[in-house]
C-alpha cells in the first residue's frame, strides 16, 4: 500500500512556525469510501487511513518506509519567496 511524506504545512490562522519542521507519513486510501446505510456517514474498512506518524525529519519518514517496505512518494515543500518592499512602496 503506498504512502504519501510531506511536510507540515504553516497554520494559516497564526504568524508562528511551530511544529513546521515535522514531516508527516499518510497512506494512500485502498478502497473507495461508502456511506454507511443506517447512519449514512462515510467510512471504509481501510483502518490504515486512520494513521499519521510524525517523523523529525524527511531522512527519518522514508528510512521508516524502506524499512517496513512500504512504497512512498515525496511531496517537498515550495519554496519560500520573500517579496522585499518598503513601506513608502504603497504611495507610488
């Protein structure tokens, strides 16, 4: 079953970079959800989409992968680019 590394995205409602270094293991969903007929939610009998392990580092999430044998792909994350202005920029 293949999984999906990436990095912890920025949280979009604080400035702060906390817990960005982290580097996050998904699987990849095996079966396609159903709804549940008396209830009517989603689910599945996929229990490994249930599972996230946090990793310090990309090193570390596919060693885990090449270790247990589990096939992944890699999203890195964009790179940053800082758009440099000064304040008197906004009466040109």
């Amino acid at each position: 079953m293949p999984a999906h590394i990436y990095q912890m995205p920025k949280n979009a409602m604080q400035s702060g970079k906390a817990r960005m270094s982290t580097w996050v293991l998904e699987f990849d969903p095996a079966e396609a959800k159903r709804p549940d007929p008396l209830m009517g939610w989603a689910g599945s009998g996929d229990t490994r989409q249930q599972l996230r392990l946090t990793f310090p580092s990309v090193d570390a999430a596919t060693a885990y992968a090449e270790r247990e044998g589990i096939s992944y792909h890699i999203t890195m994350p964009a790179p940053k680019a800082l758009k440099i202005q000064a304040y008197a920029d906004n009466f040109r």
